[in-house]
C-alpha cells in the first residue's frame, strides 16, 4: 500500500486546521482485486470510521477524506481485506483553526467567533476598547445637545423678565 506522498509507521503523516479536510489517496501495490479497504481514526477516546471510495480513474486505488473539529493529534489506521497495513498506523495533527476576520478567534470546535475583549456586531468583531470611545462620543454629543438646547432655554426664560415695550 502507498500513500501518496508516502508515510511511515507512526509518522506525522499530515497537518491540517479544525474543520477543514485532508484527502488522501492510496494505492494497492498488490493490486488485489475486490479489496475492502478501511480506514479507521482514533481521536481522544473515540474512533470513528472513514468513508473509503475507489478511485475511478486508476485501477487498485483508494480515496478518503479526513476531517476533525477538536485540536489534538488524531491515529489514522489503515487496513486491506480487515488486516491491517505494515505502514499504518499514522498520526495527524489537527491544528487551531484560523480565523481571517480582526479580533476573530477559534473556539474549540474551530468555529470563528469573537475574542473575549471584543464584540459582534454587525457581523465583524470590535474591540470593546473601540466600541467604548464610540459609545462615549456619542452620548456626549448628546449631552452637549441636551446642554446647548438648556442654554438655549434659559436664554429664553431671562430674555421674557426684561420684556421692554
């Protein structure tokens, strides 16, 4: 069995971010017909099992697609005909996500999502530090309304006592 781009017993056989995939190919070099190829991934304490589909373009070829949402180092077994390959098993390492918009981070499941010194808002992220000072200069524009329409007021007031016929 060869992987393209070939991997060793235990080796760091590929990087990939949360949530994204990493496709794989394999080929028979026995050329057995009818195999039934599998491919396991133990994660943590779970192991789950690959789609495996054969490739329609070469003869003894298989193809599958790995994809993790939690960080971590995923085993990758591989086995023909339920026996399993002198090469298998793998390792991969699922990496941090990474988010393109400012002050965006990945959570746990690789989903992009607000920093904690930040907020959503109007789908982008801004700083509280950003959202203070505009909040603040709006209510003292408001304040400075609210101020020149009291002024304004009194002005009115004072002139009415020294009404002059």
């Amino acid at each position: 069995l060869t992987v393209m781009g070939g991997c060793e017993k235990m080796s760091l056989c590929g990087v990939v971010e949360q949530a994204e995939e990493l496709k794989f190919h394999i080929q028979d070099n026995l050329d057995r017909d009818d195999a039934t190829v599998t491919a396991l991934v133990h994660f943590g304490q779970e192991t789950k099992s690959l789609t495996v589909t054969r490739t329609p373009t070469q003869e003894h070829g298989y193809d599958f697609v790995f994809s993790q949402n939690e960080r971590g180092v995923a085993i990758l077994e591989i086995a023909v005909n339920d026996i399993q390959v002198p090469e298998s098993p793998w390792r991969i390492e699922v990496i941090e996500h990474v988010c393109l918009g400012n002050q965006m981070v990945a959570n746990e499941n690789g989903e992009c999502s607000c920093s904690n010194n930040s907020r959503l808002i109007n789908g982008e992220c801004m700083a509280d530090g950003i959202f203070a000072g505009i909040l603040s200069g709006v209510c003292g524009f408001f304040l400075l309304v609210a101020l020149w329409r009291f002024l304004a007021y009194r002005r009115e007031k004072n002139d009415e006592v020294w009404k002059v016929n």
